[in-house]
C-alpha cells in the first residue's frame, strides 16, 4: 500500500525553520498570562466579536456563543481542529476516517459543512466550489490558536451568505501573549507530531511569532476488515506581525501548507461490478498573506478596520486538479452616534480566480476558468433603552455574486435584556442564505455511479447543474438565557426554531442514449429546488466550579430535524443527532498534577448508518519542571473501535475510529 509522506527533505527544512525560530526567542524570559488561568467569572467576561461583530462581553453577546480557549484546547487533549469542536455543546462532530469529518450545527450534517461560515484571523477559507469548508485543509496546530468562538444560529447579516446555521470564528495567537520559545512532541497510536514556536519583541513596539508544524497519521480500518487506506502526512507553517501604526495596530501573517492524504473511493465503471473500490489520494498545498490595520478616531469616538488577504489553493484528486486564487478587500467602521445608537457598517470586495483540469468523462465545468467577484455592504444600528439595560440591534448585509448573478438580503433583529449585571435574556430573528458554488452553478457532468439493467445496457447517472436555480433561505427564531448567579455556577440555554426553503438537492432529469467509450445510457440528475426543511430544538450548558482544584461542566442537546424534498436523491434525515450530551470533569488532583475526563454521548444516525455511541476520554499532565511538561491521553476507552459517519454523499470509505493512547512533551524555553 501507498502512503502519503513528506519528503524528508522538507521534513528537515521544517525543522530547521522551527529550531531557527526557536533559537531566536532564547534571548527573551517568558511572560506575560494567556488564558489559561482565568477563573469562571473573568472567563464570562471575554471579548467576543463573532455575534455582533464588535467587541462585547460573552455574557453579554445576543446570540447562542461559546469560546474555546487555549486552556480549553490544550485540556482537551485533541490533536486537530474538528476533535476540539468536540467539546462545542450543540455542535456535531463525527469523524468519517482519518483524514475526513464531518461537522454541523443544527442539521445538515455532510463532510462539506455548507452551511457553516468558517473564519481564520477574518479570512474566510469556504471553498467557492460548493460555498462550503473542506476540514482537512484547516490543519492548524491548537497550540497556535489563542481562542475558537463558535455560534450557533445564522450570521448572515453581519458575515454574508453561507452563515445559515453558524459561525466558526478561529483567532490565532499573537506575539506579544508571551516571550520565549516551544516545543512540542506528540506521539499516539498510529499518530506522530512535532509543532515548533518562537515569539518575542522585534523593534519599538512590535512582537512578532514563528511556528512550524508536522504530522502523520496511519490508516485506519473499514469496518468490514482490511485497511482503509487513509492516513495522512501535513507541513505547515507560518509567521505573523502585530505592532502599533499611530493611532491604531497592524497585523501581518503569512503561512504555507502541504497536506497529503490516501483515501478509498468507489469509482463508477462501466463494465460489471460497475464499480471498484480504487485509491483517490488527495494533495493540497498553499499558502496565503493577510495585513490588517485598524484606528481609533478620539474625536468622533470611531474605530476603523481595513483586512486585505490572499490565498492560493492548489487541490489535486481523483477527479481533477483546481487551482484557486481569492483576493479581499474588507472594511468596517464603528461609529457612536449620540449616548444611544452605535453604527456599524461596512464593505467587502472580493474576487476568485481560477483554473479547473479534469478527465472531462468523470467531471467538468463550463468554463473551465473563471473569473469572478462577489461584493457586499453591511449596516447594523445597536441601540440602548432604558438606562443601557436593553439594546435592540437592527442590520441587514446585501451581497451579490457573479457566479449565480444572485442578489441577496440578509436582515437580522436582536434584542437583549441585562436583568442583572451578569444575568442575559435574549431573542433574535434572522433570515440567511447560501449561495450555489461554482460546482453547482457551472457543472456540466459529475458521474455519480452506473447501475445494470436487465436490457444489457449500463445506465450511467450522471449530476448536472440545474437551470433558473437560486439560494437555498433560512428563516430563524431563537431565545436564549445565560447568567452567572455566583463565581462558581454559569448556565447557558438557547432554544430555535429554523425554516428552510428552497434546499438545493438532484432531481431526475433526463435520460439519454450514448456511443462512447461503449454503448449506455445516461440518466441525468438536475440540480433542483428539492423542497423545505425545518429544524427546531433546545441547546444548554452548565458550568460549576467546585472548589479551586476541580470544576465540571455539563452540556445537552436536542435536535428534530426533517426534510420535506419529495423524491430528491440527496437526503439529510438521520445524518444529524436528536440527541448529544457530554460531562466534563477538570482538576488538579496534586501539585504539578492536571487531570480531566470527558464522556461524551451521541445518538444513531441512521442516514450514516452510524450506532448511537458513549465515547470516554482521559488526560493527565504532570509538570516535571517549571519549563518542562509531559501529558498523557487516553481516547475512545469504552470501545476497541466504532463508527461515528458515514460518507454517502462523495462515495468514500469510512473508517472504524480506533481506541488511542499517546503521550506528548512539551518544552517551554
């Protein structure tokens, strides 16, 4: 069997590049706090942006809002970013195979996660090929991330299209958090990694941070038996800039990455079985450059942001290879106006370009390289009442698209009632949208499978994009409650109410004969407007601090979901739990010691073909020295392997997900 490896080349380059990194910050003594040991209290006064896309309290934010901070990431023993989301109460997260998830909040759970709006540092890294987010391309070391704010519930009013049932919003972090260097080695069952950092001052007022990053992971096993041939190898890396410019900060950051990944696919035939389980492996390399600049305006109590970013993707499998490039341009002010209102609005302009090669019998558009723009403008009013107890938040983005030529409004309504300085009743209604992607609008043919008939002829069936199509809508109710009665209790409950309309899925269209490469018949499945949707249920969390050494918390979800698509071929019903729940237990059982435990339980899912499944996870850390640490984890102890997805959608292998045990030593210089 075949797997994918860095060349060892590039290995020893990446491990110059993060030695070197660290032997610059050896000259600087660690500093100042992160994160990690903020109680409950100052952890419910965190600043998030993602609700209202200005800084706010979380306790504050009107919306359904979760933070994972880098505590809560590096306590949750995960070594990639779809195992942290994990721990998100309310969002599901099922791992496909090892190098494959699947993550969802609210229904409509498929490895593409189209309807998620997912952010790094303000970029938005979807894919224009089907509006939705490729998650084995955010390979980003956890030790790198400063914090995750993830909401559940639509974001199209502040964010633009594609945020219909959440907002995942990941920050990185900054030099100026601490001083020094680390090292970070992690080996696991069938699983190695090293992450390198180095961060410190650079000139009069600026701090800047280097990291590099490695990882391999073996196959896995399908459930029948045999391998499933889907590890994975990635490099990675990246550098970043913060400092003050007059009135205001900068921020420059670059990164490179080079993921490879085996996988198993049924590739349709035309020849009897009519399909065959052939390697599909995947190569994804880029890289991108982002400068953001924001001011502070004291005479008109303003504050200005300017984002400008580009990435290069470069993707090869199976089915072709796309390059992509996207340059944006975005602009945001924060204007008070008087003791009551405060305005916000803004401009975005961005353009993708690319190029698509393929084997045009399996897959192709027309054209085969485009060019296009997607613009939007955005105004949002926050408004105080009654002694600043209540604020009503009023906005709406409108976007255009060139590649469906669509217009789209996106209103939102938020109100919030502060009972208490640290008790929160709030409501929301929203209306969102997700555009048709580039597949969609110009596919011209994506062979789906071929099916015998008793006439001799193969029939085979063959997707294309549908005529007079527009954006799936989503219309969204929501009431929420989160207080902090003491230092040691937080509760949080958020309940919706989601109507879809429009739900884009393949209908039978139309069947016609062909003479190449041997006789057959095709059966087109046109894109359609399937029919509706409706999700609705309850999400809450609870956090009690029992004593300074030990904490718990608590979180539970239901979910009904249903689709009404008639005889559409593609079926979201039983890809979504009805039911999750996790308990988390966080102490420190001795000096030097950490532990924490979490259970985690999710419901079958019938339209994966996945079991119901408990899943327990254990961490210890011990502190050998004041610089020095070593942690062991211990996963999926219940079971010696279980499934948690399927992948109905694209035809891949999934994989039983394997019982684990690894230690990592991390070195702080």
């Amino acid at each position: 069997m075949r797997r994918a490896r860095v060349r060892p080349c590039r290995w020893a380059l990446f491990l110059l590049f993060v030695c070197r990194g660290v032997s610059w910050s050896l000259e600087v003594p660690s500093g100042s706090q992160d994160l990690t040991e903020l109680s409950l209290e100052e952890l419910m006064g965190l600043r998030v942006t993602s609700v209202s896309r200005r800084e706010e309290r979380l306790i504050d934010a009107a919306g359904a809002v979760f933070v994972l901070t880098q505590d809560d990431l590096r306590r949750s023993g995960a070594r990639n970013l779809p195992e942290a989301l994990r721990g998100v109460p309310g969002l599901h997260m099922a791992q496909i195979n090892a190098s494959l998830w699947a993550v969802s909040i609210r229904g409509f759970t498929d490895r593409f996660a189209n309807k998620l709006l997912v952010l790094v540092d303000g970029r938005n890294v979807a894919s224009h090929l089907f509006s939705g987010v490729f998650f084995e391309g955010l390979d980003i070391p956890l030790s790198e991330i400063d914090r995750i704010e993830i909401v559940r519930g639509p974001g199209g009013a502040l964010w633009g299209t594609n945020a219909v049932n959440g907002v995942i919003n990941i920050v990185t972090r900054s030099g100026r958090e601490t001083r020094g260097g680390s090292v970070e080695v992690n080996l696991e069952t069938g699983e190695r990694s090293i992450v390198g950092s180095g961060e410190g001052p650079l000139g009069t007022g600026s701090t800047y941070r280097i990291w590099g990053a490695g990882s391999e992971v073996d196959d896995l096993t399908q459930p029948g038996g045999g391998s499933a041939r889907d590890g994975r190898t990635s490099v990675r890396g990246g550098a970043r800039l913060d400092g003050g410019l007059g009135n205001g900060e900068y921020n420059l950051s670059a990164g490179l990455y080079e993921m490879e990944s085996d996988r198993l696919n049924n590739t349709p035939q035309l020849d009897a079985p009519y399909a065959r389980l052939l390697p599909d492996p995947l190569s994804l390399t880029g890289g991108y450059t982002s400068a953001r600049w924001s001011r502070d305006r004291p005479a008109s109590r303003s504050t200005d942001t300017l984002q400008v970013y580009v990435d290069l993707i470069r993707r090869s499998e199976r089915t072709g290879t796309i390059k992509v490039r996207t340059i944006d341009i975005d602009f945001q002010s924060n204007v008070p106006i008087g003791e009551s209102h405060d305005l916000l609005w803004g401009s975005e302009v961005r353009q993708i370009a690319d190029e698509l090669r393929t084997d045009a019998f399996h897959f192709s558009l027309s054209p085969s390289q485009r060019t296009s723009l997607l613009w939007s403008v955005f105004v949002q009013d926050q408004i105080s009442l009654a002694e600043r107890r209540v604020h009503l938040s009023l906005g709406s983005k409108l976007e255009y698209s060139e590649v469906t030529g669509e217009w789209n409004a996106l209103p939102s309504v938020r109100a919030r009632w502060n009972l208490r300085p640290n008790q929160v009743v709030w409501a929301s209604a929203s209306s969102s949208a997700r555009t048709r992607g580039r597949s969609e609008a110009d596919l011209e043919g994506f062979w789906l499978a071929t099916v015998p008939t008793e006439s001799g002829l193969p029939v085979r069936i063959v997707f294309t994009r549908g005529e007079g199509l527009g954006s799936e809508e989503m219309v969204a109710w929501e009431l929420g409650y989160r207080s902090q009665p003491s230092a040691a209790l937080a509760f949080d409950v958020a309940a919706f109410h989601n109507d879809y309309e429009h739900v884009l899925a393949s209908c039978v269209g139309r069947l016609e004969p062909a003479a190449v490469p041997v006789p057959h018949l095709i059966q087109y499945m046109e894109g359609c407007e399937a029919g509706t949707a409706t999700a609705e249920g309850l999400e809450l969390a609870l956090t009690w601090t029992l004593s300074p050494r030990w904490s718990w918390s608590l979180s539970a979800s239901r979910l009904n979901f249903s689709t009404r698509l008639g005889d559409a071929s593609a079926q979201w019903d039983g890809t979504s739990p009805r039911h999750m729940a996790q308990l988390r237990l966080q102490g420190d059982p001795a000096p030097g010691w950490k532990s924490d435990l979490a259970a985690y339980y999710s419901d079958s899912l019938p339209g994966a073909g996945s079991p119901a499944f408990v899943r327990l996870d254990l961490r210890l850390e011990r502190e050998l020295r004041p610089e020095l640490s070593l942690e062991l984890i211990g996963r999926n102890l219940l079971d010696g392997e279980h499934s948690e997805s399927g992948d109905p959608f694209t035809g891949g292998v999934a994989a039983e997900i394997r019982r684990s045990f690894g230690a990592s030593l991390r070195w702080r210089l």
